[in-house]
C-alpha cells in the first residue's frame, strides 16, 4: 500500500505495520479464516468541498481495514474483470467515462 497516505484512526501506519509485517499478516489471515476478523469503526469527518460551501464526507479507518479492502477489491477485479463486456466502463481500472463518451460519438 502506498506508504504516503495518512495514518489510520489506530494510529499505525504503513512502516509501524511492517515492522513486524510477517507476524501482522499472519495473524490477519487466521483471523480471517477463522471468521473473527471485524472491521473496526471508521470515523467520518467533513471537509470543505472546493468552490463551495458545502461539505464533503471522508471516512478514515485503520491500516489492516485499507489493507484487506486493497486485497479483496484486487481480487475481485481479476475474478470479474475478464467476464464484462468491452463496452462496460463503469468503475473499472484503466477505464473512465470520458472514455464511454468517446465511445459512443464514434460508433454513433
């Protein structure tokens, strides 16, 4: 994961969780295994939304939470990825919508 980001409601951050990061995966996976892995609470803050006064929400949760919601969504991406159509952009890697757009005015 990228080390540059902000520490996690837990305080850790990527080289506290890789002191020790075989033992911290280890654990991680048996307690996945064993169905006793729980995510812990996010907490939600507000932050000021550029050029405007409105607000917009930022949940921040704890190192192993972003690791395992990394993992899992890398996992389903391989899985799914392959089975979409070559038309279907909507939240995949390397796709976005001005992409779509393109693709639509030039088979119109």
């Amino acid at each position: 994961m990228n080390g540059n980001k902000a520490k996690g409601i837990d305080g850790v951050a990527k080289e506290d969780y890789s002191a020790n990061l075989e033992a911290n995966v280890g654990n991680l996976v048996k307690r996945m295994k064993s169905g006793s892995f729980k995510p812990e609470s996010i907490r939600r803050v507000y932050i000021p939304k550029d050029g405007s006064d409105k607000m917009r929400p930022l949940c921040i949760s704890c190192y192993e939470d972003k690791l395992v919601e990394n993992n899992i969504s890398q996992i389903l991406t391989m899985i799914y990825d392959p089975k979409f159509f070559n038309e279907s952009f909507g939240f995949r890697p390397n796709r976005n919508c001005h992409q779509a757009v393109k693709e639509i005015i030039e088979n119109v």
